[in-house]
C-alpha cells in the first residue's frame, strides 16, 4: 500500500513536481502510510479510501497551487485516516479481547469438570 501512496503523490500535474509538499500535505501522506500498516484496508476500508481520495485531491489542489484547499483537503485526510487507524486497532482489540474471553470460559468449563470429579 505504501506504493499506491507514493503513486498518489506522483499523481498531478508536473507542477507538482517542481513544488514542495507542505508540512500537512506531509502530514496526511504519513497518515495514511499509519493507517496502512495498522490493516485498516481490512478492518476500516471505507474511511481509509476516502482518506486516499481526499489525500490526491489535496495534491491536486497543491499542484495546481491552490494553496487554502490543499491545506483544508490534507487536513481532513489526515483526520480521516487516523480515524480509519483507530477503527482498524479498535477491531484488533475487539477480536483479542474475544478470544482471551473464550480462553477464560473453556478454563472456567474445564475447572468445573475437573471439580465433579
């Protein structure tokens, strides 16, 4: 995924090229990059596009110097994938906490057996 990212910010006019990304055109790419490597691809796919979408339209709009709409559209990038991280390691952690939960019940079945004996 980190290459579709890059892909993203070679996405644009070559203007975009010639310009240096802004600190939270930064920002958002990182985030996003985050979000990957925490599965949210798996676990919170549709936050995580639109944070990829919202990421190129920011580029778009830095490569066409429009700088008040490349700043807003990193910003929410950003804001969207961290939600997109946050909704993938809430999933992780659900799914821990249920096994752990069904270790503890067969332990608990299996000290009961053990105490009719």
């Amino acid at each position: 995924m980190a290459a579709a990212v890059a892909a993203l910010s070679l996405l644009g006019a070559p203007a975009y090229a010639q310009s240096v990304p802004t600190p939270e055109l930064e920002a958002a790419v990182q985030a996003v990059q985050r979000a990957d490597q925490a599965d949210a691809d798996q676990y919170a796919p549709e936050p995580l596009a639109i944070a990829r979408q919202t990421l190129a339209q920011a580029q778009a709009a830095h490569a066409s110097r429009d700088k008040k709409k490349a700043l807003d559209l990193a910003q929410r990038a950003a804001v969207d994938a961290d939600l997109a991280r946050a909704r993938s390691q809430e999933a992780v952690a659900s799914a821990e906490v249920a096994q752990r939960r069904a270790e503890i019940a067969d332990l608990q079945q299996q000290l009961g057996a053990e105490g009719k004996r």
